[in-house]
C-alpha cells in the first residue's frame, strides 16, 4: 500500500514550463525526504533535487539551479518540482524517492532511499 506516484510530465517546447508532482500513499510525506532524479536514454540516473523532511534544507543539481524549484504541500502529502525555462537536455524520465527522516545536507545517496514513483516523461522538443 506503500507508494509513490509522480504526474505532470509531457511534452513542452524549450523554455517552456512544467510542474511535475509526486505524490504518497500509504505513509506521510512530511516524515522524508524526497528526492527528485532522472534518467535519459543512454545515460546514468543522476540526482535534480532534494527537500528535507519537516522543513530542513532542499537542494538543487547545478544544472537546474535558477530554473527548477523544489516545494511541499504536507497537507496534500505532494512534493512539487517546477521546472522552468526548459531546455532539450532536461527530457528525461523523472522519478520521485522517499528517505525516511533525512536532511539533505549535503546530498542523498540513492540507497537511502526506501521509496521509489514508478517515473513521469519529460520531453523537452520544438
């Protein structure tokens, strides 16, 4: 009954925007950490963000500091990514994970995560 489930993917032309969600069932996000990865064809899976539980520090991938932002609606039990001033190399498949009790200070590994969405497809294309 434990699972999270990401939405808001699609197609969006280069500088556009999209707002990707991932939401939980079955616990409550406040209690994690959340991180956002993804992963295009070909490549490794790398690390976009991370928001602490209850309140600690998020962080961003260089990459998309200034353009994505990390937020949390405790009362919808939803973690947000807005995504702006896309670019191509942002499509990817982006998956939401949940690590229980963490800071994100100053990254998480993936094995602290005990919880993974089963991902949404960004496609960043004129």
């Amino acid at each position: 009954q434990l699972q999270l489930v990401e939405s808001g993917g699609g197609l969006v032309q280069p500088g556009g925007s999209l707002r990707l969600s991932c939401a939980a069932s079955g616990f409550t996000l406040d209690y994690y950490a959340i991180g956002w990865f993804r992963q295009a064809p070909g490549e490794e899976r790398e690390g976009v963000s991370c928001i602490s539980s209850s309140g600690g520090p998020t962080n961003l991938a260089g990459s998309v500091k200034g353009r994505f932002t990390i937020s949390r609606d405790n009362a919808k039990n939803t973690v947000y990514l807005q995504m702006n001033s896309l670019k191509p190399e942002d499509t990817a498949v982006y998956y939401c994970a949940a690590a229980p009790g963490r800071l994100c200070v100053p990254i998480l590994y993936e094995y602290e995560y005990d919880y993974w969405g089963q991902g949404t497809q960004v496609t960043v294309s004129s």
